[in-house]
C-alpha cells in the first residue's frame, strides 16, 4: 500500500543509512539466523516532468537459515512507529535459505511521520514453520535522514517504546446486539466486499512545536482485524501470537493466531473465533457454510454454555454435549421449545442430512428435531418419540412429525405424515397409524410364483393394495394383497372397516414368500386374495383365487376341511371347536357370522366359506 500525500519537492536523493538486525523475538522459539530482517532507505526526489512526487521509500530484506519459512507478515509494534505495518508490501515468493524476500513501503517525504528528517520503523515480522510453530523478528530503529534540507540535531537512539494509541480514523466494529435467550441469526445475504481500509487524515502542516515522542503517539492505519486484535490484548492475550498474514475470502478477511482467528466483514465487523467454537466452524465450511459471526462467543446460558452467532448458523456449547450448529428450519423447531432452556437442552449432534424424501435431522439432550421438504421441521421428545422409533422413524408406517408434541387436559399428542402417537397417564403411549391403502397396477415380478401362461387372470387384470392392518400384539404393519381390479374397492373398504374397529391380522405377505405354495402359507397363517392354483385338497378343480376374487384371512384361527375330511393348515386342529357354525370365540380371529371382518365383506356381496356345510372358514369369495 503506498501513502499518496502531495509533498513539496525536494532536490536530492538521500540515503536513509542504517540497518539492523535482530533475531529471535522473545518467545518465538528462533535461533540465530532463522529469521533476520534488515531495514534501509532512501528519499527519491519528486520529478516535475514526470508529475511525481517526492516519496521516502523504506525496504526490508528478510533472510533465513531455513529451509523455508511460509506465510510471512509484517505487523505493528508496540512504540507507535511512524511506519506502519499496512504500510508494508512484500514480494510473491518463497522465503528460505538462499531465498531472501524483499518487502517495501512509501510515504510522503513531508509526511507526519517524517519529522526532522528521520524515520521510526517499529516492526515484527513473522513467520511459519514446517511444523507449523511461528517465529518472528522485531525491527526497531530510528532511521536518520542525512543531507535533508530541514535537518536539525541528529535525532536521539530509539526512544523507549510508548503506548500504541487507538486509531482514530478506522471503524470500531461492535458486536450485534445479543437477544436475552439464544437469538436467530440475521436472514442470510450475500455480504459486500471489504470496504477500503482507511488511511490518516490528511496533514497540511507540521506544528513547529511537535516533539519525536507526539510523532510517536500519532494515529495510524490499521486493519479492522489488527484493532480487534490490540484490543484482545495482542500477542500477550488469549488469541496469542498472530500465525501468517491476513487472508482474503470473496466476502471479508480473516486472521489466524495461535489460539484462534478473527474474521472480518463490511456487513459483521471483526470478532474472534476460538476453541470449540472454531475446530465446528472450520469442520462446518467455515464462512462459506457459516457466514461471517456476528459477535464474539458469549456465555452464561445454562449449565455453563455458550453460543456464538454467525450470519447463517449458530453454534451452542456446554460442558456435557461439547460444540454443534444449528440452522434454519431445524434451528426455528428448537427455538419454538426453548431452546437449550426447553425439553430438548442442547445439540448433542450437527444437523444430518441423508434420510428418505432427502430429510434431515439433529439430535439434542431430550429429543431431536426431524425436516423434511414435505412436513418441515418439528420436533419430538420423551415417550411419544420412544414410540414413533419403535416404528423406524421416518421410514416406517408413520413417516415424518408434521407437528411439534402438544398437550392439554393431562394428556400429549404428535401428528406425523400417516397417523398419530398419544401418550396419557395410566395408560402410557400408544400409535394410530393411517390405513393408507395404495393401489397400484401388479407386476410380473409381484406374481412370479402363483401366475403361469394358462392361468384365467394376468398380472394386467390384477392389482396389488399395500395397506395398514393391526398384527396380533397390536401393532401396526403394513401388508400386501392382490385380487381382481374388480373387486378393489370392496377389498379396501372392509379391511379398513375392519382395521378402525381394531380386528387383527396375523400377516399379510405376497404368496411368493412361499412360493405359491398354498398349504406352506396357510400354516404360516398369511392372509392373501390372488394365487393360480388347484383346490387344496381336490387338484381337479380350479380354485376362486385363480380368479383373483377370493381372499383367505387368518388361516391357523379359521382352519379349512377338504372333501376328504381333512382339516387345513394341522397346526390349526385346536380351533375347530366343534366345527359349529359359530364355534367358541377362544381367539379374537375366530371367525363367526358376528365378527367383524365377517360382516365387513358379507355386506359387501361376498360369500363367508364358514357357511359351506364342509366349513372353509377362512375362505371369502365375491358372487
């Protein structure tokens, strides 16, 4: 960067003569010759013909015994030099053994920190080493301008060092305003570039009365970064010693230090980012996941946690859960509870992304918060949560929440996609999914084992519902039938008359589980409709489930008697119970002219095979 001030010429060239070299900053660990830096310069008189005019022009040169040194920086010292570290450009290149590097400033000859034709060059330059450790040099001289037309007495030694003044010319960035609870982030927005950084006024004059040590405390320019740095204590405060220049993203700047970093943008101000909070971030996508924070990390909220805000997440940490960010939908879920002060506490995890439908969700002390595109984001806790994972999450029968948990007259509630989970006193938690019939046309592959060229009805005639039905303990699953795209309507309206009045089915599985073979399926106690095949019993005759117009339920309950007298699936004998019409209802399956399922389909047009004289009791048939 170079001070542009108008200056009267001058009529010589001087040599600014002098060079030091000092190694090893206390504290940096360096040995001698690992970083050495030399200063000198001269004063280029102004030129009328070309228009320019005079500059003074100071150049470093940094050397090293290393193999190589990386990420070099240039910063302020602590005397209030008149040279500035923004002042300071260096060369592109590598700075190793046998490759020194040159860094360079100008400044107006007749600039406030020219006075008495000297200059102060207070300065550290730091580096990197291969193992990532830092090391630094100081430059620290009062160069002396000899021949100067206004020279007086030879400036003194180098004055001891005074206290580096605040800039009165940069901005103070301050942190945005901190709600009382854990506050949203601002909207996300592409933030505007980095605004120039500020330079010193402008100086028209000297004041014959001014003293090296006024030169000394004068204002100079400094970066929003560096200030926020002075004012975390510098080197000797928690960020420590400054790690490489300052780096340039599309949207800001940001430093690193050995503790930690402080970023920076035109929209944010400049605020440190450390610890726990830093290694998320950084693993997060750092700004371009997060944005730019908001404010420094800040503390008190409840079991010793704290948060920090940035432009599009927010990261909470406590004792217990360690750091984790929050955003969006997922975020607003768990602000509507609370917060950590809510039923869900703090992040436990990151948001995870990756489920059915492209979902995703967090997980926190007391619960998790589940979005989808479809349903949003909601979140879910204790009991109600418990019973909605016992039926696979999201991808089960229930699918995603569409509302938060609810309570009211002693008793909680949650809506999900397919259905409903309640909990009460007393009697615990309980799940009511949707029958949800889906009716789709069957494939070849859905009838592989009970379909074959000759059979009275293809796949092309068939259809195969998937629909919701309460198993013997209770629960509920979803099973498959296929029949005659006929009697599809009748077939969906009795299973879920059936189903809300609370009739269990043992299973409902595709017959190609076993292969079509019908005695096979009945001792396994399946219910199905479709399967081309002889009657059990009698291979001469056709049976109406050929037809697809026949459904078998609950088989070992309702066991079947061929003509033979033989009695269906063996393992079903103990429920013949005097093969009455109406036998002891000893099960809840057992079928009678007053059972449920009985009178579903009966009043439906279909034909109970528990009539038949021979008794087919878990035999259904369309007339």
């Amino acid at each position: 960067m170079t001070w542009t001030r108008r200056v009267s010429a001058l009529a010589a060239a001087l040599l600014l003569a002098a060079a030091v070299t000092v190694s090893g900053a206390p504290g940096a660990d360096a040995v001698d010759g690992e970083l050495e830096a030399t200063a000198r310069g001269e004063l280029v008189p102004a030129d009328p013909a070309a228009g320019t005019d005079a500059v003074v022009r100071v150049e470093l040169g940094l050397s090293t015994t290393a193999e190589r040194l990386t990420d070099v920086l240039v910063s302020a010292g602590d005397s209030g030099s008149g040279l500035a570290a923004t002042d300071v450009v260096c060369a592109d290149g590598p700075l190793g053994a046998g490759s020194p590097l040159t860094c360079t400033a100008e400044l107006a000859a007749d600039a406030e920190p020219v006075q008495d034709c000297a200059l102060d060059v207070d300065l550290v330059v730091s580096a990197v080493r291969s193992d990532g450790t830092a090391v630094t040099t100081s430059v620290v001289e009062t160069l002396a301008l000899e021949g100067c037309p206004a020279a007086g007495p030879t400036p003194p030694a180098t004055p001891g060092a005074s206290a580096d003044p605040s800039p009165s010319a940069d901005p103070s960035p301050s942190a945005s305003a901190a709600p009382s609870t854990s506050p949203q982030p601002s909207s996300p927005s592409v933030p505007s570039a980095p605004v120039d950084e500020p330079t010193d006024p402008e100086v028209t004059s000297a004041a014959p009365q001014t003293t090296r040590e006024d030169t000394r405390s004068s204002t100079r320019a400094l970066s929003p970064i560096q200030v926020k740095y002075q004012s975390t204590g510098g080197a000797k405060g928690p960020l420590g010693t400054q790690v490489g220049a300052e780096r340039t993203t599309t949207s800001g700047r940001w430093a690193a230090y050995e503790n930690g970093r402080i970023y920076w943008s035109s929209d944010t101000g400049a605020h440190t980012v450390i610890g726990a909070m830093l290694s998320t971030f950084v693993d997060g996508g750092s700004t371009g996941a997060f944005g730019f924070p908001q404010h420094d990390e800040r503390c008190g909220l409840p079991g010793r946690g704290c948060y920090q805000s940035f432009q599009r997440r927010q990261i909470h940490w406590s004792p217990d859960t360690g750091a984790h960010w929050t955003r969006g939908g997922i975020r607003d879920a768990w602000g509507r509870q609370g917060y950590e002060r809510g039923k869900l506490g703090y992040p436990t995890t990151d948001e995870r992304c990756g489920l059915v439908r492209s979902g995703c969700y967090q997980s926190f002390q007391g619960g998790s918060v589940h979005w989808s595109s479809d349903t949003g984001a909601h979140w879910s806790t204790g009991g109600i949560r418990r019973e909605w994972g016992s039926y696979s999450w999201e991808r089960g029968i229930l699918g995603y929440p569409t509302s938060d948990e609810r309570c009211n007259d002693g008793g909680c509630w949650q809506y999900f996609q397919y259905g409903k989970i309640e909990w009460k006193p007393g009697r615990g938690t309980w799940a009511t999914p949707a029958f949800r019939p889906v009716v789709k046309s069957t494939t070849r592959a859905q009838v592989e084992h009970t379909y074959r060229s000759g059979c009275p009805v293809g796949p092309s005639s068939l259809r195969t519902i998937t629909m919701t039905y309460w198993n013997y303990s209770g629960r509920a699953e979803r099973g498959v039938m296929i029949v005659r795209s006929s009697v599809v309507d009748g077939v969906v309206k009795a299973f879920e008359e059936a189903y809300e009045a609370g009739y269990r089915i043992n299973r409902m599985d595709n017959p190609n589980v076993w292969k079509g073979d019908d005695p096979d399926m009945m001792y396994a106690n399946n219910t199905s409709g479709f399967n081309c095949r002889s009657v059990v019993g009698n291979p001469y005759a056709v049976s109406p489930h050929s037809y697809g117009i026949a459904v078998d339920i609950n088989t070992v309950q309702n066991p079947y008697r061929d003509a033979r007298g033989t009695w269906w699936p063996s393992n079903g004998t103990r429920y013949i119970l005097g093969a009455g019409l109406n036998r002891p209802k000893e099960h809840p399956a057992i079928h009678r002219t007053d059972s449920t399922m009985v009178r579903a389909l009966e009043k439906r047009g279909w034909f109970w095979g528990g009539r038949w004289a021979s008794r087919d009791y878990h035999h259904f048939e369309k007339n």
